[in-house]
C-alpha cells in the first residue's frame, strides 16, 4: 500500500471477513480493511452496480472467532478500482450502528494488528 495512504487521522485495520451491499441487486462481498472512518470491500462484481456518491448499506459479518454480531453500516461510495476480474470499493462512513459491535469490531482488528 501506497505511503500516502496509510498517513490517515483514524488507521485502518486489515480485515478478511464476508460482507454484502443492498443495492440493485444485493451483492456479497470481503471487508478489506476497516477504520471508524471507512471501508475498503473487494468484490467480484461488475462494479458498474456502484457509483462513487452514492450511498449504500453494507452488512458486516464478522468471523466467527471475534465473538460479535453481525452489523450493518450507512456509506458513501468514494471510488472503484477494477483489478482483473475483481473490483475494490471505497467507502466513507455516514452512520454507525446502535450498539457495541462496530467499535468492539473495530478494536478486535486494532488489537490483532498489534500481533502481526
């Protein structure tokens, strides 16, 4: 990864856990990396099904072993990079879930990290 990218006000944690995007139509995909701020999602859809300003709901399902529910985020489309047959998908983040599990998430990644 680019240095410019990783000099960011929230980090971002590698993740590899499914994820899916309600759009026309509702696609799976995998979390790459997740901050407080953003997402990163790779997908092998045609990602002419996303368009950067749009706004999406992505459901998150973390694995197994982090021991916390599945939940669902309110984004914004910021790019689409098309790599072969798959596509990565930035998104900002408009609105967190009520509850624990998007920060308890976010710290489990925080904390695995520091073990890498």
């Amino acid at each position: 990864m680019p240095e410019d990218r990783e000099k960011r006000i929230s980090p971002r944690y590698r993740a590899v856990c499914r994820a899916h995007i309600d759009s026309a139509p509702k696609f799976d995909a995998v979390l790459k990396n997740l901050s407080i701020t953003g997402c990163c999602l790779e997908c092998n859809l045609n990602s002419d099904k996303l368009n950067p300003s749009n706004v999406y709901k992505i459901g998150i399902e973390p694995e197994k072993s982090a021991h916390i529910s599945e939940f669902e985020l309110e984004v914004e489309c910021r790019w689409i990079r098309k790599k072969n047959e798959t596509c990565e998908v930035g998104f900002h983040i408009l609105d967190f879930p009520k509850g624990k599990s998007f920060q308890s998430y976010v710290d489990y990644l925080a904390y695995y990290s520091t073990l890498a």
